[in-house]
C-alpha cells in the first residue's frame, strides 16, 4: 500500500505529522504501508514554480491513496489563478477522477458542548455530506474576466452532464442503503437549470433504489435546516459548489471544523483524503490547530482504499477515548478539560492506539 503524504502549507506540515506517527504506528505494528512525500500548493509554487509540479503528477498516479493537509495562504494570493495554491489541489480531483467526496458529520458526544448549537440539538448526530467533486462551477467553460461594453465582467459556468450527475446519486443511495436509508438531494432548481437537471436525474436513479426514501430541499433551507434540525437529515447529496459551503456550515455542529475528516474516491477506490478545513494561515506555525480532521482521515483511507476495517476502527476508537480523557485543542476546549498542543494531541491519540 503506497501512500503519497502532500503536507501542503500553513497548518498542513502541522498534523499531517501527527497523522503520519499514526500511520508509523500502525506499520511498526505489522501493517504493510510505504510512505512516500511529496509538494503541492504553495510550498512547490515556492520550490518549483508549479502548484501541481511533475513530481508529484507521477507521485499521485503510483500511489494507491494520497493524505493531504491543506493548500492556500496570503502570499499566494496575487499569483495567475493557474499558479495558485488551490489550482494544485482542483487538478489532482480531476487528474485522479475523484468524483464522490464523502465527509462524515459526527457529533463526539464529548463534544456537546463544543458545539456553537444546543447539545440537545446536535446531540447524536451523523450525517454524511456527499458532494460531487469534479463538475459544476468550479470546472465549467467559458469562465473568466472580460471587457465587455466598456467596464470588466466575471463569469463562470454552472454546468453537470446527466452521467455526472448520475454517477453521485448511486454512491449516495448506495452510502443510505449502509445507513437510515435517507437521501436528501439539495439544488436550486427554482432558479437554476442546470440543478433541475439534477432534481430530475436523482429522482430517476432513485427508482432503483426503491428502499431509500429520498427528499429535495432547496440549498437555502438546507443551510437553515441544518443549524435549526440537523438531525433530521441521514445522507445529503448536492453539487461541488453548494457542498463546499454547506460542509463547512455543518462542521461547526461537530464542535469545530478542525474534527471533519473526507474521503474522496474515484470509481476504482483510489482515494484522496483530507480533513476539510483549509490552511488556517491564522493559527498556523503556534502548535494550536488540531490533527483530528487529518488523524481521521487516515482512518478513512484504511477502510475505502486499503479494506482495513481494524486499523480503521483502531484509529476512530484512540480518537474517541483522547476526548473522553478530557484532551481538547484550543479550538474545541471548555472549561474543566486538558488544553494541549497538535503535537500532544497525537501524543495522546498514539497512547491510545
Ligand atoms: P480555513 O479552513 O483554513 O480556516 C477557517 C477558520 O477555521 C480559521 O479561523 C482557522 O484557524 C480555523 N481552522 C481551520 N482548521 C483548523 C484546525 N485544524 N484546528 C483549529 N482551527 C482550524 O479557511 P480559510 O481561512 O478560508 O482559508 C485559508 C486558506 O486555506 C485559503 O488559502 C484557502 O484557499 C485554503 N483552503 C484550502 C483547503 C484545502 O487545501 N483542502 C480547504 C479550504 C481552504
Ligand atoms: C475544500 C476547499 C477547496 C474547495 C478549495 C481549497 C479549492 O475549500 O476542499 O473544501 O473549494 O473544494
Ligand atoms: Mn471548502
């Protein structure tokens, strides 16, 4: 199993490291894994020019999964858009195909009152954000900024082909049939063409899905269903562009957006993983943020590409039993518990394994 570890910038080098001692441990344990580093985002803009450099090309494509950190910072923002940061991460998606992003929405119940919502409304809750990874706006043509009549304009394309479509909604129904059975589909089909496609195309794959009972929901109710009732939702299933935003959203119901892992696969379960958050150029180099988003995404990587469903639930239950211990990052801490550090954090997690 060979692993390709891109750190990227700000907090990525931070608990990509703890995630790696992670999954040193588990090979030290017996399990065969190779690890092998390599440089995206702004750190290979600063080393060779290039968010995505060649090495890295041919690193993605060998290895059977990648963990990634997170890409992006301040210094990087006045590059072409070509050279940005972000360009590196949007062309391994599509580079790899990886079509189906899946992040976990679970509520530790340690983490209550972590939460910015009332424990009685987050308490229990798991729900699995599915969102199409490499279409709608964030690859369409034409796209760009423009002279027209006498002042710039910017543009770009909402855009999903049936099959695109298609193909998300049998991962969704197929992650329900594992779960409740609930697959609710998220659009604005009231304004936008290109998402009543969507509504018609998951309506259609859901007929062979006859035992999930799936629902639609416009995104702007979706986003104040979700802080109003989250739990009434099991899987959600929605476009690049509204899962983004409404992943993020829905992280803080969690305690913080520093404990949501992803996973995101191709149809041959090669797999990317990554906590969803970004660089956090704020908190980076203090030894604050925390590795729980990335330490869980290993554990994903375990189960989707590698079929370590031990190892994986290893992972998951160190994770469980450092909350219940009391151990917190600055981001999730209350009153009465352990503040520690990234570094002790794993420290912690790896006393559990
Ligand atoms: P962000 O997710 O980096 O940070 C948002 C807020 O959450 C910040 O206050 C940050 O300190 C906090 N936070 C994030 N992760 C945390 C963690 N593990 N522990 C504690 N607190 C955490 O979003 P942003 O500030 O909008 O973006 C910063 C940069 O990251 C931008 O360049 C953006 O493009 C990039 N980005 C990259 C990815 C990725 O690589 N997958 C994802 C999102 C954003
Ligand atoms: C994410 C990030 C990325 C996205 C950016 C950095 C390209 O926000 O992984 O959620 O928008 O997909
Ligand atoms: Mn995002």
């Amino acid at each position: 199993m060979k692993i390709a570890l891109l750190a990227g910038d700000g907090i990525g080098p931070e608990i990509v490291a703890q995630a790696e001692r992670v999954l040193r441990f588990l090979m030290a344990d017996g399990l065969k894994m190779e690890l092998e580093s390599g440089l995206l985002g702004g750190c290979a803009v600063d080393a060779t020019g290039e968010p995505f450099p060649e090495a890295t090309r041919k690193l993605v494509i060998e290895a059977d999964a990648v963990l990634l950190g997170a890409v992006g910072g301040l210094k990087y923002d006045n590059l072409p858009r070509e050279k940005r940061p972000e360009q590196g991460l949007l062309t391994i998606r599509k580079t790899l195909n990886l079509f189906a992003n899946l992040r976990p929405v679970i509520l530790y119940p340690e983490l209550a009152n972590a939460s910015t919502l009332k424990p009685e409304i987050v308490a229990g809750l798991d729900i699995l954000i599915v969102r199409e990874l490499t279409g709608d706006i964030y690859f369409g043509q034409p796209r760009g900024i423009e002279q027209r009549d006498g002042q710039r304009v910017g543009f770009n394309t909402m855009i999903y082909s049936e099959s695109e479509i298609r193909r998300i909604a049998h991962i969704a129904f197929q992650a329900a049939r594992r779960r409740q059975g609930k697959v609710c589909s998220v659009d604005k089909m009231n304004v936008l063409e290109c998402t009543q496609l969507w509504r018609d195309i998951v309506t259609e794959t859901a007929q062979t899905y006859p035992d999930v009972a799936l629902t639609h929901m416009l995104v702007d109710n979706a986003a104040m269903q979700l802080v109003r009732d989250p739990k009434q939702f099991d899987v959600i299933v929605t476009g690049n562009m509204f899962g983004d935003i409404l992943s993020d959203e829905a992280s803080m119901l969690t305690g913080s957006i520093g404990m949501l892992p992803s996973a995101s696969l191709n149809d041959q379960n090669k797999g990317l993983y990554e906590p969803i958050h970004g660089s956090a150029p704020d908190i980076a180099g203090k030894n604050i943020a925390n590795p729980l988003a990335t330490i869980l995404s290993t554990a994903m990587m375990l189960r989707y590409s590698f079929n370590q469903e031990i190892a994986a639930s290893r992972i998951e239950h160190a994770v469980k039993k450092v909350l219940k211990q009391g151990y917190r990052t600055a981001d999730i801490f209350e009153s009465g518990m352990k503040r520690v550090g990234t570094v002790e954090m794993g420290d912690a997690v790896l006393a559990n394994m």
